[in-house]
C-alpha cells in the first residue's frame, strides 16, 4: 500500500502540467485516468471505475488549478 500512496503522489503532482485552463484539463484528466485504473486495478474499486473517478478528479484539479497571469 506504501507503494500506491507515493506512486499517486508522484502522479498528483504531475498531473495538471500546462499553461491554458483547457492544457490542463485534459492533462490532469489523462494522467488522473492512468492514476485510477491503476489504483482500482489494486483494489477491489476495479479498473474502468478507478480511471472515471481519477480522470473526472484529474481534469477538475487541473483546470481548478489554471495559474492567472
């Protein structure tokens, strides 16, 4: 389970990289997605709902998280 938590952490940090709110949208769903299915492949969550649920938290911190200049 330790390898889960720093793994997600990792992917967490990475997972909305871009400069527009749209970039990061879809990069922090992409990588959320990936972080899900891997999650729920290693829970009894399961694959296709772990990466829905991650993608859907993904895209939402990541345009959540558009720097203003």
């Amino acid at each position: 389970m330790t390898k889960v938590a720093v793994l997600t952490s990792i992917l967490l940090a990475l997972a909305a990289c871009g400069d527009t709110w749209g970039q990061r949208a879809v990069t922090g769903g992409g990588i959320g997605a990936g972080s899900g299915a891997l999650l729920g492949a290693v829970t009894p969550l399961g694959i296709l709902p772990g990466a829905l649920i991650g993608g859907a938290v993904g895209a939402g911190v990541g345009a959540a998280t558009t720097p203003t200049r």
